[in-house]
C-alpha cells in the first residue's frame, strides 16, 4: 500500500499540530518554478494567531529538517489559518460559524443565506433574513440537503447590531 506525500506529511505533522490544541485541517505541496511551496492550514474553536502560526512554523520546520518527508528540492514553508472564504466541510466547520451569515447551496439547486443559530449532529437551525421588511424566519436544515456552503462576510454587522441595541433602548425607555 503506497501513502502520498500528503499523508505522509499529515502522519508526521498532525502531532505537533494537536500538541499546541489546533486541528490540522489542510496540507499542500505545489511546484513554483524550482521549488516547492508546503502549505499548512491550521485552525482551532478559538481562531490561530500569528504568534501560534510561528511557534507552530518552527517546530513543523525543525521537524521536517529531521526527516526527508520533503526530498532534497528547495521549499518554502507556509504556516496559515483557513480564509473567511473556506468552504464549510465538516461539523466542527459549521460549529465554529455558529453566529455568522453562511451561503448553502442545497442540493435541490436552490441558494440560501441565512444565520447559524445552533449546530448539531444532523443538521442547522438558521436564521433566514427577512425579505422588504419582512421579519427573519427559522428554518432547519439538514447536513444531508447540503452541496456546498461557505460564511459569508460581512463588513456592516457590527453597526447594524448597534443600531438595533439603540433602537432597542429607545424603546424600553418610551415604555
């Protein structure tokens, strides 16, 4: 049974990774030119600072001198967390969107945008945004009905989380 350089190096490196609480979520090796880049995704429930991308960089390098997982050619070592643009795989990939906007494509063709509210085992409790004016709706979505999903960004979320907790106290006190 022969492994791929990708697992090897998961086999090697997922140790150091565990070690220091993250989750190893990605390994890449692409050729650039003569060289090689090996790049390491790595997230955690609680976000990667750069402090832990370094520390981690470190050891992954020391560890990799060590051995020849990476053959005698020249590389370059890249140590990142995922992007906000990530796709949405697994379970603890939802999990740690709880609270965001996400974009599902579902499998039936149909699009949707909407909030996670909770995140179990099966599937989503969402929070679909209303339409001109229209209050949000809850809807339950299951893993299973799901294509692909990613977080949406948004740069407006904070202000308008304000203005609704301002719009909230101005209430209480008419009252």
């Amino acid at each position: 049974m022969s492994t791929t350089q990708s697992e090897r190096l998961r086999g090697l490196l997922e140790p150091l990774v565990a070690a220091r609480d993250l989750d190893l979520e990605e390994i890449e090796v692409t050729p650039v030119g003569r060289m090689r880049v090996l790049r390491i995704v790595v997230d955690s429930d609680a976000g990667v600072q750069l402090d832990a991308c370094a520390e981690l960089s470190r050891a992954v390098s020391e560890r990799l001198d060590e051995t020849d997982a990476m053959g005698e050619a020249a590389y370059r070592l890249e140590v990142t967390s995922p992007g906000a643009d990530r796709p949405l795989t697994l379970l603890r990939h939802y999990r740690r969107a709880t609270g965001r906007l996400i974009k599902a494509k579902l499998l039936d063709g149909d699009e949707l945008v909407a909030r996670i509210l909770s995140v179990d085992d099966d599937g989503l409790d969402l929070e679909v945004p209303g339409v001109k004016g229209r209050k949000p709706s809850s809807r339950r979505l299951a893993f299973s009905e799901i294509e692909k999903a990613r977080v949406e960004i948004e740069f407006n979320r904070k202000a308008a989380e304000r203005n609704a907790a301002a719009a909230d106290d101005e209430n209480e006190e008419e009252a």
